[in-house]
C-alpha cells in the first residue's frame, strides 16, 4: 500500500473510499473496497466515514469507520468536543437498511465514565 499527504491510497485491486481532514498535514479516514464489491454510495466528514456495498450474492452491507479524536486533541484545535460528537452521531444515524451492518473505529474511550459509581440500596 502506498499514500502521502496529497496522494491517493493505493493497494492492487481494491478502491479506497477516504475522508481527508479539511486542514491540516494529517488525518482522515479511509475503507479499502475489493474491487469485485460495488460501492453504492458513501458519505462523511472527518470524523466518520460510511460506505454502502452492494455484494455479489444481492445483499447489502453498510460499513461505518468512525474516528473520535481524544479530548487533548480536539481541544489542541479549538474544537468542542460536542462538536465531533455530532458530526459522528450524524453519519451513524444516516445508515440505510442493509443486511449486514458494521460499525468500527477508534471512539477514545466516549462511553461510561472513568471512575466506576456504586449505588447504595
């Protein structure tokens, strides 16, 4: 596989579907596609990416890439957490009914809190 900055990713026989950051020298998402599987559509921004696959037996598959940059990192660019949260929840909830659904990515740990709550009864 081959790809800098300014250059297309690049692996014999597959398609990559990127979703580059609007600015900056790094970052982004990419889904590499074997090239038998027809991409029907795909959308996102630089937080989540989503492809919908047509499959060679008829089925449908939606695949969703999500990357959820830490909070030292968003906050190094000026940018409100809420803000990246949205725009993930945004192309999560957009999938279409497919037969196969797979979401898949890095969150940074968004879920639960970091200190464990006991609750008396």
């Amino acid at each position: 596989m081959t790809g800098a900055v300014g250059d297309e990713l690049q692996a014999e026989g597959y398609t990559f579907v990127e979703q580059r950051r609007a600015q900056g020298r790094r970052g982004g998402l990419a889904i590499m596609v074997r090239n038998s599987i027809r991409i029907l559509s795909h959308h996102g921004n630089e937080y989540a990416q989503q492809v919908q696959l047509g499959l060679p037996d008829g089925q449908r598959a939606t695949i969703t890439n999500v990357y959820l940059p830490p909070h030292t990192s968003l906050n190094r660019r000026h940018i409100c957490n809420a803000t990246a949260q949205a725009a993930v929840e945004k192309i999560v909830t957009a999938a279409k009914a497919s037969n196969y659904t797979i979401t898949c990515g890095d969150f940074n740990t968004r879920c639960g809190t970091r200190a464990p709550r006991v609750e008396h009864v």
